[in-house]
C-alpha cells in the first residue's frame, strides 16, 4: 500500500526511469534510507555545539534520551544502560517512519512487512545474545520450566513462545499502520477537499507514538528477562 504519488519516485525519476521504477518497487526501503539520514542529520546538528544551557534541538534530544534513559533503567535496571543506544535507535527509527506516512505523498516504511520482520529479527537475536552472552549454556534453563520432569514438554512451549514473539512484533505494528495509512488514504479520496482526513490524522500523530512506545517496551521486556536468571 502506498500513496498516489510519492515525491521521492519523481525525484528519482529524474535521474532514469529505472531509478523512479527503484522507487516504486521498494518505497519502504528508500523512504527508510531516507528517515535514516535525517535522524543522522539532526544527531550531528543537535551535537555540533554542546552547551551547558541546551537549546534548540540539543534541548529537545537531551529531553527524549533523559525520558527513554529514565524508562530502560525503571524496566531493565542499572544494567540496562548498555543496550540505550540499540533501544533508542529503534524507538526514534520507528516513531519517524510511523510519522512519515502521514505526509501526502510520503511513505511509511513501517506500513511494509518487511521492515517490520526486519525490526522483529533484530529484537529477536538481540534478546538471545544477551541472554547466551551473560549465563553461557545455562540460559537454556530460561526454557525448561521450574520442573525438570515438566522440562521436554516446557522446551517445545517456550522455544514456540520466543518464535511467536517474531509473528506479534512484526504483525502488530504493520498492521496498525498500514491501517491507519489505508484509512486515511481512502478519506483523502472520498473527501480530502473538506478536510475529512484531518481528525484521522491527529490520530495517526497518538497512535504513531504509541505503536513505537509498544514496540520499544516489549524488546526491552525480552533483553530485560534474558539477562536476569531462570527461576
């Protein structure tokens, strides 16, 4: 699902048609590309001239990383400081591309099952990592239950369990937004000239927010339980 006309694959167009043909193939992957060199810019821009009474955009990153550094810690602990930088990437990447489908002629690169799945498997592995990292062979009683008679039966369960959290992570958040996008597209059409769309579009503003919040605290849920002994 994409919009009518996406800005980007004129642009291209520009410079071939099989550039412009690029584009319109794999709008998630170029519209990703691009929320990536925004972020990037505006990371070197708001640390360009660090001061001690931040202002500007200094201001307004210093605020997100505070708020997101104050939720890892009240959900992982102290030890989980070390993985802010993978969270906060991920929370800001998802917030951006929710955010970018709600420009006319844009494209939400989260409404694609493919970034999605993407962001899934990197949480995935992220969890597991960790979890390898910090009890060696011993992590795989995170998957035998409290009974060692339970155990066989609990290993099918749990490594079901895990493998299911790829279908949840990935489905939830494609799902909401593609919806969301589809709805608003489908009232730009039957009446974008009365300004129909416009309350729809406050709620893509919540709504982006909060699938990127969802999606931020669950892969904080799963490193968090990695890292902490099986009972």
């Amino acid at each position: 699902m994409e919009h009518p006309i996406m800005f980007l694959a004129v642009l291209a167009e520009m410079f071939g048609e099989s550039a412009g043909e690029f584009v319109h193939h794999y709008p998630h992957l170029v519209y990703a590309w691009l929320i990536m060199i925004i972020l990037i810019v505006l990371a070197r821009l708001a640390t360009a001239k660090i001061s001690l009474v931040p202002s500007g955009l200094q201001n307004f990153f210093e605020y997100v990383v505070e708020s997101l550094e104050g939720l890892l810690v009240t959900i992982m602990g102290e030890g989980g400081r070390r993985f802010f930088p993978f969270l906060g990437t991920i929370f800001l990447f998802v917030l951006c591309c929710n955010l970018q489908g709600l420009i006319p002629g844009s494209f939400a690169p989260t409404s694609n099952l493919n970034t999605t799945a993407s962001l899934a498997v990197l949480i995935f592995l992220m969890t597991h990592i960790v979890g390898i990292s910090n009890h060696g062979f011993r992590y795989i009683k995170h998957f035998m239950g409290p009974m060692l008679v339970l155990a066989p039966l609990m290993f099918i369960i749990e490594v079901i369990s895990h493998l299911s959290r790829l279908i949840s992570l990935s489905l939830r958040l494609f799902g909401n937004v593609m919806g969301e996008d589809l709805v608003i597209l489908i009232l730009f059409a039957l009446a974008g000239a009365y300004f129909v769309p416009l309350p729809m579009m406050f709620l893509g503003l919540l709504t982006g927010f909060l699938q990127a919040f969802i999606i931020t605290l669950l892969a904080m849920i799963y490193i968090s339980d990695a890292m902490h002994e099986a009972h």
